[in-house]
C-alpha cells in the first residue's frame, strides 16, 4: 500500500494527469505567472530548491499538484517523490504539522521552501487556505498495473465506469485508501490524475493504485456490479478479490461493464428515493466487504 512511487512514465497517451491540467483529458504548466525578481528571497529547508519558483515552472508538466497541506501530508506519508514543496509561511506549515501530524514533520521540514504569498497564488488556480502546494512525481502505469494485477489480493478493486465528476472521483480515492483497496481504476474520459481528483483525494491517490482502463483491461477477479436490479448487497459476502464496479452518476452501468459483470448489486433505498451520491454508494459498498461477513436483510 505505501511503496515509494516511481518514476513517470509519460509514454501512454492515457498518462496525462499533470499539475496543471485544467480539465480532464487536458495538460499544460501550473500558473501563468513568471517568477518575479521583486517577489523576494525564497528560505528553504534543508533539501528546499534555491528557486523554487523556477523549478516549479520547470516540472509542473510533468508532476502532480499537491494542493493544500493535507495532500502534501498524505503524498509525504505514503512514500511520493517530492521535488519541490513550497509554503507563505513556512513556520506556521511546520507548526500545523506538528499538531496534526508530527510523523511527517521532519520530511516537511526538509521539503518546504517559503516563498512571498503572491509567488504562491500564481504557482495554483486555486489557493488553498494552509497556503502549502507541492509538486510529486506520479506513479509509473507499470507499476500500478502489476499491483492492480497482481494476486492473491487481500483487499478488492474498485471501478468507476466512465465517471464525470472530478469531485466525486477524488472523494472515491480519498474514501478506497482509507478502506485500504488495492487500487481503484476509472473508464472512459476522465483522468483519475487530475489536479481536482487529487485534491478532492487529499493527496491519497499515492496511498492505493490509481489508473484508467478500457474495460477490457481491468484486473482479475469476480466482478460484482453495482445496479439497482441487481440483489440486495447485504444478502451477498464480497470475497477479498472482488472488482467492485460502480455505474456514471448520470448513465449508470455501460453495456461492455454490465457485460463483464458476474453479479449485480443493489444498494437498500427506499422506494421514493432515486440515488445515492457515487462516492456514498462505494462506502456502503466497502464498508459491506470490510464486515467481513453476509449482514442481515432486516
């Protein structure tokens, strides 16, 4: 689950989830801004870059957007290469670490480097309250699909089939880590890597094996479907090896899934009610396969 990540692989066409991707199936570098000589001297850690901002701008297309202390927190936690880190105020990141996670504190201490506040906001779209970003450098394809593939597993795989929304894809690989799935994969257009996945992830992408696939490619093992013709989810025991797969929030299943797909399942609902939201119908689902044992229908 936490094995170092690799190096980028940028030979497959579906490896686009660089930093500054601002829609899924899209890249291009993080920020508009040049770095400024104004800006003022940057202080570092004790790996910090002496510009930052220059290697910042030199690797965004490439790397991972870290967005938020959180993200930076778990990517250090879980073994992420980081070749730069940068805060507005170094010392108050340090300190947040040391309240809320004084494991990665020293690692933090040597990855963060401060720069003025107004070279932080142009390095992200979006700044985030801790004013703390990081560049990681993704997972290489191969080795999360050998992890993906490899068996016996001890924990399923989840399947989200041609989702839409970034937000719900991140919070689904926030959700899968924390469960301790062997990896979730994503068909259709989305990219899994985008920066809004990663930070609705919380930086838990590094966590678990995260890859987009044709259907056809997905990993081994008996497929269970989530539908709502399907049986009732709690008469059913989900085996360790089990890919768990997860329709679009606005089409459900694809036909090459439902396909593919040994059993169906359906979620308890009551009549009136139409959906669950996609990443609460995969932690009822995970939260199903964790008790480890088939749950009463009453």
């Amino acid at each position: 689950m936490n094995d170092p990540a690799s190096h980028w692989h940028s030979g497959d066409p579906r490896h686009s989830g660089s930093a500054g991707s601002a829609s899924h199936g899209h890249s291009g570098p993080v920020g508009a801004a040049p770095h400024s000589a104004s800006a003022g001297p940057a202080r570092r850690g004790h790996s910090g870059s002496a510009d930052p901002v220059a290697a910042w701008h030199r690797l965004a297309g490439s790397c991972v957007l870290l967005d938020g202390f959180h993200a930076l927190k778990h990517a250090v936690r879980f073994g992420a290469e980081i070749p730069v880190a940068v805060a507005a105020d170094r010392g108050a990141a340090l300190a947040l670490a040391e309240e809320l996670a004084p494991d990665v504190r020293p690692g933090l201490d040597a990855l963060l480097t401060e720069v003025p506040e107004s070279a932080y906001a142009a390095l992200v779209p979006r700044p985030h309250p801790t004013a703390v970003a990081a560049l990681a450098v993704r997972p290489s394809r191969a080795a999360n699909l050998e992890r993906l593939a490899h068996t016996p597993r001890t924990a399923p795989v989840v399947v989200l089939d041609n989702p839409r929304n970034l937000g719900n894809a991140g919070a689904v690989i926030r959700l899968a880590a924390g469960f301790g799935v062997t990896g979730v994969v994503t068909t259709g257009t989305l990219d899994p890597w985008h920066p809004t996945v990663v930070r609705g992830g919380a930086g838990l992408h590094f966590a678990t094996a995260v890859e987009r696939l044709d259907v056809a490619e997905l990993p081994p093992g008996p497929v269970f479907a989530l539908d709502p013709e399907g049986d009732d989810l709690r008469g059913v025991k989900l085996p360790d090896d089990a890919v768990l797969a997860f329709g679009s929030e606005r089409s459900g299943l694809s036909a090459e899934l439902r396909a593919r797909a040994g059993h169906l399942l359906s979620l308890p609902m009551r009549p009136q009610v139409s959906s669950y939201n996609l990443a609460t119908s995969v932690a009822m689902t995970l939260y199903h396969w964790s008790l480890g044992s088939v749950g009463s229908a009453g």
